[in-house]
C-alpha cells in the first residue's frame, strides 16, 4: 500500500492574570485530517442502507477516495486554572481539555484485504464434526470466483469500517493540591479522570447465532452485492474468475467508533529536588479502568473481538487496569573518602540512580478455545468465555506458579452457548523491579570526557510471573509456565565523548 493524507492544526491560547494569586489559561485547538488513501490502488468498504451492507469501491460514484468521509467539527477547548494560597503554603491546580486520537493507519491497511484485489477464502464448518470435503483438497484453496455464476462461488470475509465514522477523542480533566515540605521538597496529592468517547471496537455483524451445523446458513448476510453500476478495479490473483458482483460471504469484521472507555485515579507525589547530593521523585497511584469493549489493536490477554455480537453491552468490565502502582526513582551523589589523595580521587564522582517500581496484576479473562459456541469469530481470536462455578476464586493454594487461581471456579459452557464470566474478571501476578545505575564521568581534556557506567537491571533477582493460562479447556489451565520480565541482569558499557 502507499497510503496518503494531510492534515493542519490551528490553536488560540491565552494567560489570564486574575489576581496576584490566580492565573487562568484559556485555549482551543483545531485539527482536520482528511482519511487515508491510497496513492496506487483502489480499495472496498461497506456502506449501509436500512441495515444491509453493500460495497463500493473508493473514489468511484461519489463515494470517498479515502473509504470514510472527513470530520469537520475538531474543536479541542482547553482550560487550566492555578491558585496560591500563599498564607497555608499551598498551591491548588485544576485543568479541562478535549484530546482527538490521531489517525490509525492499521484502519486502512486492512481494506487491502476485502476482494477482488484479495481473496479472503473461508472454510466454513461445525467445530465439533467437520465435514471430509473440508480435507478432500488438502486444505487447499481453488482458483478463486468472484460471485455467483455457473462456477462455484468464492466464499470470502469482508473487513469494513463506518464511513460516516465520528472522530474518536478523550476529555481529561484534573485536579491537585501542592504543598510545600521545606526548601526543597514537595507534596502533591491529587485526581485524574479521562473519559473516551467515539473508540474503535470490531462488532463481527455477520456472526450466526450459537448453534449446532454449518455457520454460514444461520448467518445474516448470506452474500455481499457491489453498489450499481460498479467497475471492478483489478485483482491481484491473475486466475481470478469474475461472474458477477453478488458474492458469497462468510464473516463480516465491521470497526465500528462506539466504544468508551473511563479511567479514575488518585495519585500522590513526593518531589525533591537536587539539595545535598540527592534528588527523587516518588508516586504511588490508585486507579480504576474500564472499557465497553477490547482493544482491537492490541488487546491484553482476551480476545480482541467480543463474545456475543448481539450483546456488546456485557463487554463491559476492567481495561489496563493497574489498581496499586509505586514507583519511586532517585539520583545520589556517592560522598568520596577524603582519608588520602589517592582515596580521594577514586571515590569522588560517584552516582548511584535507582528506579524502584511495584504495582499490582493486570486483569485477564477466563476463556475457551476454539469457538464452541460454533457463531463464528476471526482468525486467531478466541472470543468464548468460560462459565463460573461459584466455587472461590482464589482460596488456600493458589497465587502460585502451580495454581494461580482455583481451576475448579470456572469450567467451559456447553457446546453451542456463550459462557457468563464477565470480561477481565481475575488479575493476575504483581510486579516488582529495581534498576540500578553507577555512574562516574572523567574529564580528560576540555573537550573530551570519558564516562563508565554499571547497570543492573532486577537488581532483586525477583520473579515476576507471567499471566496464567486462561483457557478452561487446555491441560495448563491455571498454571503459569513463563516469566513477565527476565531475572537479573548486568551490564557494564564505557562512552567517550569528544
């Protein structure tokens, strides 16, 4: 692909003086980016009339070049706000703004994918009793046919996003209290929030409903039609068999921006700045996050895509969340031995920088593999939850690498039916580091310096373990067999600098 855009920004900005004590910051910021298009090729998307989908080709019968149409109305505002209490000694800080996400070009890269430039074939059938003619051919796939005709048809999948899509953005606004602690020490405490609006989540619209038997007769969508009066652009595969522009069409994998996501914390800071050969920075933060779907560009350990695509709202539950984090990084001057000269001048110089930092599990979800609910889902993605016991979660034993959570909370639903434990439901292992750092800089000449520098990096030799397995249904189900960081490392490296 040789994809294409371009874009400009525009911002207003302006410090208000209210008082001796108060300042105010008003601001607001414009952005328009027009969608991506490719410079050398043409490509397909879907668009919708009274809820059935057709396709049309970018640039052609007045539809967008780009596959999506512009958002026009990027208004970003802006507000900050500051108060001294000069007589408590504190200083009181308070901020609104508007953020847009840039533009995802993974978004287009994927219509590269949709026919008749590819052929998506799919293979469909029951999970449970495939079928011998899907081995009759080795797996293989067949000279592909584009739509129905006296040849058999070429069924494919189709990855679409909304055209008439709103632009995704975020509203973050804060608060915080300083407070002064001695010369040169500080105490923050404070609240963030963010709320997402407009975010990209993969609804798979063409999905059946759980059943028994071949998926593509329960499907919505048996086929796809090319808007009228379509001319197909070319096709990468030089046997492709053109018929018509009705096709046969198996999974529909639509990006939808009607995802949202909220995010809360607390946090406490405690700064010093450089006095007496030491500074640090020390934080800990107490948060909560939580989105209405996966992220479908890099989800965590879940699927990307949701369960039941005619119940998105029961993807709702944890995102990225990290509950409890601290983390703490400092910079000491090493005081030298002044006992003799040549004393001296080897132990001079010296800094030692450490960067500490704790927090608590991510979440993960308990699921199955392979799609028992035989609905349907994308390659590689398996988005069937498990089903809940009731039995404890976590109870004597567990938190190990042996038996993380109890295996016996949670088994695998019945064939052709969604499982009810809720997205992101269990956490999992906390993790533990620190960083050191040694480092001396010599001056050879006015110009030239030479610098050696040691590094360990868990300096503790902690074992921070990895995510438990999450599938029910698998023999390590329960267990952790790998690592989230590697154990202890050392390095020693030297710079000159001239």
């Amino acid at each position: 692909m040789n994809l294409r855009n371009w874009g400009s920004d525009a911002f207003v900005e302006d410090s208000w003086q209210v008082t001796s004590t108060t300042t105010l910051n008003l601001g607001v910021r414009y952005e328009y980016s027009n969608p991506l298009y490719d410079k050398d090729n043409t490509n397909t998307n879907l668009t919708f009339q009274e809820g059935v989908p057709s396709v049309f080709v970018g640039g052609s019968q007045g539809y967008p070049k780009g596959l999506m149409y512009s958002n026009k109305h990027n208004f970003a505002p802006r507000i900050g706000i500051a108060k001294s209490l000069p007589d408590h000694g504190l200083v009181v800080h308070a901020s609104y703004g508007i953020f847009f996400t840039p533009v995802d070009q993974n978004t287009w890269c994927n219509q590269r994918h949709n026919v008749p430039f590819v052929f998506p074939e799919t293979q469909q059938a029951d999970n449970f009793t495939p079928p011998a003619s899907l081995y009759a051919n080795g797996l293989n796939f067949g000279t592909p046919v584009l739509g129905t005709g006296a040849l058999p048809a070429t069924t494919v999948s189709f990855t679409a996003f909304d055209p008439h899509a709103p632009a995704q953005y975020v509203q973050q606004w804060n608060g915080s209290v300083q407070k002064a602690l001695g010369k040169n020490t500080s105490l923050e405490i404070g609240y963030l929030g963010a709320r997402g609006f407009h975010l990209q989540r993969s609804h798979l619209i063409n999905n059946a409903p759980p059943g028994p038997g071949p998926i593509g007769p329960r499907r919505p969508f048996k086929t796809l039609t090319f808007v009228p009066e379509t001319a197909l652009p070319p096709s990468s595969a030089t046997d492709a068999v053109i018929q018509s522009t009705t096709f046969p069409v198996s999974t529909i994998n639509l990006l939808e921006n009607t995802a949202q996501s909220w995010y809360d914390a607390g946090y406490v800071n405690v700064r010093r700045r450089y006095s007496h050969g030491l500074s640090f920075l020390a934080n800990y933060t107490y948060s909560k996050n939580l989105t209405n779907a996966p992220d479908f560009r890099s989800p965590m350990d879940e699927s990307a895509i949701p369960q039941n695509n005619s119940d998105l709202a029961a993807e709702k539950g944890p995102g990225c969340d990290v509950r409890h984090r601290f983390a703490l990084s400092s910079v000491y001057d090493i005081p030298a031995f002044r006992r003799a000269e040549w004393v001296s001048l080897v132990t001079r110089n010296w800094h030692l920088s450490t960067i500490y930092q704790v927090e608590s599990g991510m979440p993960f979800t308990i699921s199955v593999f392979g799609d028992t609910a035989n609905s349907g889902t994308v390659l590689g993605e398996n988005p069937i939850r498990a089903n809940v016991t009731g039995k404890p979660v976590f109870g004597p034993g567990t938190r190990t690498a042996a038996e993380w959570f109890n295996p016996a909370a949670f088994v695998a639903p019945p064939a052709y039916t969604f499982g009810d434990a809720g997205r992101n439901s269990v956490y999992g292992p906390r993790l533990q580091s620190l960083d050191l750092a040694l480092v001396r800089s010599f001056n050879l000449t006015e110009r030239a310096s030479f610098q050696f520098r040691a590094e360990v990096f868990n300096a503790l030799n902690k074992t921070n373990l990895g995510t438990p397995n999450r599938f029910v249904n698998t023999p390590q189900f329960g267990t952790i067999t790998m690592a989230m960081s590697p154990a202890r490392e050392l390095q020693v490296s030297a710079r000159l600098s001239f």
